[in-house]
C-alpha cells in the first residue's frame, strides 16, 4: 500500500514539474524536465535491478547446479575424482 502511494506521489509531483516547466520556461524547459525525469526514473530502475542481482546472486550457493547440463558434468568430475 505504501509503494503504490509512494508511486502516485511521485507522479503528480511529476506531472506538477512538466505543467510549471511549461508556464515558467516553454516548451524547450518541458523538454528538460522530462529528460531529468527518465534520467531518474532510468537510476531508480538500475538500483533496484542491482539489488535484485546481488540478493539472488547470494541465495544462490556455489556448489548448486543451476541447469541439467551443469549437473551431468558435475557428477562426470566426480565420476572422475573417484577413480
């Protein structure tokens, strides 16, 4: 409930800044605006992905097999260590 009011926040306070740009600057200050705004919004979605990465990347342990291909050449080099 929190993030979707968070969210709604942001983009009336988004909205706000493209409607003021327009009334104080014209169109070329519109412009400018929204770029800063897809440059935030672009930051925002590369800090959560790299959040994301590393939470799963640690989940994930070293000796685990993460498809069929990998588990058959694990147990090939143990096949092999055991001889």
């Amino acid at each position: 409930m929190a993030v979707r009011f968070t969210g709604t926040l942001v983009a009336l306070a988004a909205a706000f800044a493209v409607v003021l740009a327009y009334v104080l600057g014209g169109p070329r200050m519109v412009w400018i605006v929204a770029a800063a705004e897809v440059g935030l919004v672009m930051l925002d979605v590369a800090r959560r992905f790299k959040v994301r990465a590393l939470r799963r990347r640690a989940a994930i342990r070293p000796e685990a097999d993460h498809c069929e291909q990998c588990a058959r050449a694990r147990q090939r080099l143990e096949g092999r260590r055991a001889r």
